[in-house]
C-alpha cells in the first residue's frame, strides 16, 4: 500500500520554507539577497514563498555544494603514501 504524498501548501513563511529547506532563516536570507534582491533594493521585511518558490530556491541551494574535491596543483608535494605512490607510476 501506497502513502499519499504530503500536500503542499499553498503559501509559506519565511520561517516555514527554511524549515522544509532544511536551513537556517539567515541562510534562506542571505540565499535571497544573493539570488533575488540583488538590484539594490532591500528585501522586504517579510516575505512568502509558494511551493514553486521552494523548488527554486532548492536547485540554488543545491548550487551553492561543491561537487568536485580540489586536488592541489601539480608539483606540490602530497602527504599521503598513495599520492606518492601515483607519482612514483608516472
């Protein structure tokens, strides 16, 4: 048996969209100042969200993690064996 999806709501609080993004509401602000009211123009003092708002506020979100882990350049030194050991290969 199958359970039924969560319904969405039709309207969120600025305080309720960080909590379903899992965020801080200072970090959903600097999010919005960053993305949104960034023409020099302050955000206003309380804003609402629709559930499509969540969605692209969560692919910005999602932007914001590094994906790839930096490797240092070539030529440095690395401190572990097996990095040592791949360079011994080469």
């Amino acid at each position: 048996m199958t359970r039924p999806a969560k319904a969405a709501k039709e309207f969120y609080t600025e305080s309720e969209a960080a909590a379903e993004l899992k965020i801080s509401i200072e970090r959903l602000h600097s999010l919005l100042d960053r993305k949104l009211f960034n023409d020099g123009l302050p955000r206003p003092s309380s804003v609402s969200f629709q559930s499509t708002d969540l969605i692209l506020l969560r692919f910005w979100l999602d932007q914001d993690q590094p994906r790839l882990i930096q490797m240092p350049p070539r030529g440095q030194h690395a401190s572990s064996g097996a990095a040592e050991a791949v360079e011994s290969e080469r």
